[in-house]
C-alpha cells in the first residue's frame, strides 16, 4: 500500500512534521545494510571550484547537505519548528540586551572523529578562517556581522558583533560556521576535492569518477557527542542523472530512499500509488525559485524593462502547467509561511498585463520588441525547469514586447558564468540557510551578497537590514522587512516566481522519513531507520 504521509504547517509561518505510516524515528534499527538515498544533486570539482565540500566555499543545499551530517556546528536547526539548540555547544546565549555579544560553552570531551580534541581554539580558527578565504561562493557573508572572536579556555567562544543580529544562532548553525581542524585545513587556502573531516554524527568518504562523486558514504562516528541521536549506523548517498533513472532504482529496490529533486512526473506517480512498496511524505516547504538579474548589462539596465516582465509574468499559469499542486505563486523573496512575508510584487502589478507592461516601457523610451535570453540551469533543479523556462519564454513574447529566447546550461558552468556577470537574466534556486525572513533578503541584497549582483540599495544596507536584525521577536521586525520587500517590488533585482513543496520517497521498511528533511530543506540521514515492511 502507498501511504501519503503529510507535515501540516505550524503557528508563526514555521513548520512542525507529525508522524504517521512511515513510523518515528524511535523505531528505527541500527541493523541492516546501509540506508540507500538516491539524489539528482551533482558533486563536481572544477577549476572554477576546485573545493565543493570545503566548508568556507559550500553554499548550496547539495554540499550543505553532505556538510550538515559531517561537520558539526555550535549550533543546529531542530528537526521541526523552532529555534536552534545547541550541537557542539553545550550553551550559547547573547549575554547582553542589544544582541551584539554572543558567548558558548562547548560541550565537555568533544573530539574530531580523527580523536583530536576540539577546543574553542578550533572554533575561532574554523570561523576567523571563513572569513578570511572570503570565497567568491559568498558564504562568508553568512558572518559578516562578527568583529571579533574570543576564546578562554578550551571551551568557552565568545562572538563580539560588529551590530545587533538575532539571526546569528542561526548562522552558527549553518556549514560556513562549522568546526574543522587545523591539522586538515589550512588557514589560507582551500581543501581541493572531495575530503571532509569534522565531528559531527558521521564520517565521510566519496567515490570519485571524472571529477565528480558517483556515491558517499556516511558512518556513524563513534566520537560523535551532539544534539542528534543516530538511528543507523550507515548510509549510502548516490547519485543519478535524473529522476526518470532514480525513480527506476527505487522500484528495483536498489535504493531505499528519494530525495530532491523528483520530477513533478514521478511525484504524481507516486502520490497515486503508482508503487505499492514506495511510500511519498509530503510537506510545506521554504524552497523559492526567481529571476535574477545583472542589473547593469544593457538589454535589462532600465528598470522599466524589468518593471515590465514582472508586469507580465503569469505565476499562476506557470505553477499550474509545470508543477500543478506542488507548487504555489510568490509575490516576494519571502515565502507566503515565514514570519514577516508580504505579497509586495502583486500588491504594485496586480494580475498580469500586457497594457500596462507596454506602458512602463513607452514612458521610459524602451523600443520594443526587447530583446534578450533567459539562462537557466539544466541539472540542479529538476527537470522541469526546462519547460518552466519554454513557458516564461512564450509569456513575454506573447506579449509582442519581447523578443526572448532561452539556454540551459549545466550547474558547473552556469554558477561561474552567473557570478561573473555574463548573463543578463537568468533563473535561480533558493533553499533557506535558515528559517527566517533575513534569510531571504539579505543574501541577494546585502554586500557581497550571494548572486554577486550589482544592484545595491544603501537604504536597505546600512538601515532596513540592520533595523530588522536588531528584533528578537521577529514579529517586530515585520516593518522593516515589509519596507525591503516593497523596494525590490519597484526595483525588480530579482523577480519571485514560486515556492514549492517538498518530497521524500521511501520504500515501506525504512522509518523515520518523516523527519528526513527539516523546514529548510536540511537532510537529517540520522533519522533513518530500517523497519518490518508492509
């Protein structure tokens, strides 16, 4: 029997899964063979990122993914809602009123599963080394709120920040703020290829063909001493080319367990029970995607241009014909379930249309048709995002005012290119480093924000940002928030286009599903377990 296991939505926009069919993660078993995962997620090392897995460059949820069972942080997200609970910390806590001084205590006899201790000394050189590589992936942005580190002892850390940020828990829960040791990582320098060393639930091992991982292995690291209780001694990450190839496996057997991305094909299969064995947990997700732009090249630099394709765009038509109930319209970088979300994008352009697009572009002297391409990816979110890309494509050209055409590009080639600024307009992916509305707005807003955009905002920089940081009870930080989201609506460096849900699949003997993935959309292998079938 195939059961639907749903994760109902929780008070303040977060999310809280509930346990049904696929069993809890108490009842899981250590015995057995490893817990086999099947992923679309591709691990490449390229000359433009020679060191994927190193925590100080990683800043995409495949790595993050591989990060978060391996290196281990002051702090971790909880496997449902709520805020972070200390991991290698055994207390962290702002030891002032205005937020700006943030003090740990490790937890007592930690080590790396190499058996070296680590010490707050680790910790400072793990963070202060981040920060110095200043990666071009942008991660290090995650901490540019500390001035300083201090240590005393071996296990109290003490974060002086350069502002008020109630964010940073969370930060500290994040791959860029993981323990690594110097003795496997040097200060200034990159790790190249595909080691990982840490102290967190599991060691890891790859294996490599042509520069990329075909599978991982995680086992359990007996020296783990942590927030999470491991419910399988080891587990098995493979990769596959698509999901037409993973959802093969699965029905074979040769997998256990499906993570993203299934196409939108396989999850109706799924979902109408088109597997007895396999079971589909379900649940709402933080996951965004848009449209990003290099704001200074010349078929977009006029803001009307792009005023005009937000005036155009037709979200629901697009959901509907690509991804159906999977997925819903976004009016704002902020998914409509986060605290402090406003729908800004339909509150200025209303429903699309073609009159007014064509009018924010004669008042600005745009001639038309406005010719340009639409890049996107066509390995790293799934495959329909191709199709997605056909219909944006149709949509403005429809409208007479445009004269679009479309690429795809494979995810190695096409983050560097992005970077660099040699796309005009291309499509883009986000999954939370953290459940917080920030999160959402000062990666591509900020300096050295993540997109390596041009667009800068100084009102939101040095005012709106910070405001909104400063409010330890996030509702407090709603108008600050709303004000940022009203501007990138007038602006349009970015253009929301939807947020989607997000799916497990799993065959009926492996428990704990429910929990395998968090709000952010943060793989939690130590909730795995293997159980009785049927």
């Amino acid at each position: 029997m195939n059961r639907k296991t749903l994760v109902l939505p929780a008070v303040a926009g977060l999310l809280t899964p509930v346990l049904a069919a696929c069993g809890g993660s108490d009842s899981g078993s250590k015995s057995g063979d490893a817990i086999v995962v099947g992923t679309t997620d591709r691990f490449t090392a390229t000359k433009d990122a020679p060191a994927p897995l190193d925590p100080a460059y990683a800043y995409d949820v495949g790595t993050w993914n591989i990060l978060r069972q391996s290196v281990q942080t002051l702090m971790a997200q909880p496997k449902g809602e709520g805020d972070p609970v200390p991991d290698a910390a055994e207390s962290c806590s702002f030891t002032d009123s205005g937020s700006e001084r943030y003090a740990c205590k490790l937890r007592e006899g930690l080590k790396f599963a190499s058996g070296d201790a680590v010490t707050a000394d680790a910790v400072k050189y793990s963070i202060e080394r981040a920060l110095r590589i200043d990666a071009d992936s942008g991660v290090s942005a995650l901490l540019n709120t500390i001035d300083t580190i201090e240590t005393q002892g071996d296990r109290e850390v003490i974060f002086h920040l350069k502002t008020a940020d109630a964010t940073f828990p969370y930060k500290l829960s994040t791959p860029v703020a993981g323990i690594v040791n110097p003795k496997d990582y040097e200060k200034d320098k990159l790790r190249e290829g595909f080691e990982v060393d840490g102290s967190g639930p599991y060691t890891f091992a790859a294996d490599v063909e042509n520069n990329a991982i075909v599978s991982a292995t995680f086992s359990e690291n007996p020296s783990y001493k942590g927030a999470v209780e491991v419910n399988n001694s080891k587990v098995e990450l493979r990769a596959f080319a698509d999901a037409d190839a993973m959802g093969a496996a699965i029905d074979k057997g040769d997998i256990d367990v499906m993570t993203r991305t299934m196409s939108p094909a396989l999850i109706q299969k799924l979902d109408a029970g088109g597997d007895e064995n396999v079971d589909l947990v379900d649940m709402p997700g933080l996951e965004i995607r848009y449209l990003a732009f290099n704001t200074t090249a010349s078929s977009v630099k006029s803001k009307a241009v792009r005023q005009a394709m937000a005036q155009l765009i037709n979200r629901g038509e697009l959901v509907s014909k690509v991804y159906g109930t999977q997925a819903e319209p976004l009016y704002s970088l902020v998914p409509a379930t986060v605290t402090g979300h406003s729908n800004s994008f339909f509150n200025k352009y209303g429903n699309p249309s073609a009159a007014k697009a064509k009018e924010l572009l004669s008042k600005a002297g745009i001639t038309t048709p406005v010719k340009l391409t639409l890049h996107y990816t066509t390995d790293h979110y799934g495959s329909a995002t191709k199709q997605e890309f056909q219909i944006l494509q149709k949509q403005l050209n429809d409208s007479g005012l445009f004269d679009a055409s479309i690429q795809g590009h494979p995810w190695e080639t096409f983050r560097p290119a992005e970077r660099k600024g040699e796309y005009d307009v291309y499509g883009m992916g986000w999954f939370p480093d953290f459940p917080d509305a920030d999160n959402f707005l000062a990666p591509f807003l900020d300096k050295d924000n993540f997109l390596g955009s041009p667009y800068s905002n100084s009102t939101i920089q040095r005012s709106l940002i910070p405001q909104s940081r400063r409010e330890a009870d996030r509702l407090g930080a709603s108008k600050s928030l709303t004000a940022i989201q009203d501007t990138v609506a007038e602006d349009v460096p970015v253009l929301p286009l939807w947020q989607g849900k997000q799916y497990v699949a799993a065959r009926d003997d492996i428990t704990g599903v429910a929990y395998a993935l968090n709000s952010s959309s943060t793989l939690q292998l130590w909730e795995l377990g293997r159980g009785v079938s049927g």
